[in-house]
C-alpha cells in the first residue's frame, strides 16, 4: 500500500449494548510485539471482565495481522474488527473491545455488529493520521532562498521538517513519493544553481 491512517496514542471509548459493557481501545502500536504488549496490559488491567477481543494490523502493508474472539463464538468479534481495519485503511492500529456481560444474549449476528461497530465508531473519533509512502532529502540553499524552497516544498505535496542554517540552510523535508518528480522540477525551474537536493531514503511519514 502507498499510504495508511494510523492512530496516535490511545483513544478509549465506552458503549452499552443491551445491558452489555463495551470498552474499545484504538491504539498505535510500531509493531507486532509492541500490538501484543498492548493486548497484555489492556487483559491484566480488565481481568474480571468477560471478554477481551482483539484485531490489528501491526505493518504499514497490511501483512502483519492477527485477531481472536477471546471466547467469544467464532467469527463474531475478532474478525469483524479486523474486517473494519482494513476498510478503513488502518496500519500500526490495534483495536480491542472489552465485553463485560450485562446477562442479554445478542446472538451471532449482533455480536458481529456489536463488535464492528465499536471499532468503527472509534476509528471514526480516534484521529486517525494519514502515513504516506515518502522520500526523505535535504534542501541546501543560500539563507536568500531558505524562505522559497521551504514555500515549493510545501506546494508539490511535502512538509518541510527542520533546518540547521551554517554557511548555507540544509531544510530536511519529506514528500509523497509520487509528487517527487514535482518538487525536483520546480526546484530546477525556479532556484539558482546553488539550490541542491539529495535524497536520503524513504519511510511512511505522517502529513
């Protein structure tokens, strides 16, 4: 995938069901084994509860997924969460919905509603930030023209993220890999010869 909407921090939202408890945490996780820490410290703070269901995708490409239903009828909460996930284009994002059982039955369908409406809801609340597939480089410019390359940076698509000014300003900067040739150009149309751009690597940024 290009990009992906990634959560940032926790959010926690609670929502009663027919007499039933739902807790949903929307958390960012870096990887799996940061997913699985989070599973094991929501599980030891919500012991006493009935249920502690859970789904992710813990990578950028969607490869690194898990989900269980924690006791729950198979199918009906794990799943349905991860089938929300990826509809929403999430990446890094774990979702966990702790049940405590109000004594009403919701019954295959409405537990699979249940549980995917949770995560929906709070995918929605959550703030989720968009994480593109990006190049990472430097702009080295003379202090006249800092001012002018921060501005074309920013109009073909990418985000300007710091400067160190010396003899000259090297702005370190990210941008969409597919507005790339964008930026070069403008550069080379517009900039002095002094003007220089190298590129340094690629990541996921968030914008």
């Amino acid at each position: 995938m290009t990009s992906y909407l990634g959560a940032q921090g926790e959010f926690v939202k609670e929502t009663v069901i027919r007499k039933s408890r739902f807790i949903t945490r929307i958390i960012g996780v870096n990887d799996e084994e940061d997913a699985v820490a989070a599973i094991a410290a929501v599980r030891k703070k919500h012991s006493d509860a009935t249920h502690n269901c859970y789904a992710y995708i813990a990578d950028e490409t969607g490869l690194r997924q898990r989900f269980s239903d924690d006791g729950e009828p198979s199918g009906t909460a794990g799943k349905p969460m991860l089938e929300v996930l990826k509809k929403f284009g999430a990446g890094k994002t774990l979702a966990i919905v702790t049940r405590y059982f109000g004594g009403v039955k919701l019954g295959a369908s409405g537990l699979v509603g249940a549980y995917s409406g949770c995560v929906a809801d709070a995918l929605k609340e959550a703030g989720l930030k968009r994480f593109t597939d990006s190049a990472l480089g430097v702009v080295a410019c003379p202090y006249s023209q800092a001012d002018a390359a921060v501005a074309m940076i920013a109009e073909s698509g990418g985000k300007a993220i710091n400067a160190v000014y010396s003899t000259e300003v090297a702005i370190t900067f990210a941008i969409p890999a597919s507005s790339k040739p964008k930026l070069d150009a403008a550069i080379k149309a517009a900039m002095s010869k002094d003007v220089r751009i190298t590129y340094t690597g690629t990541q996921f940024f968030g914008y």
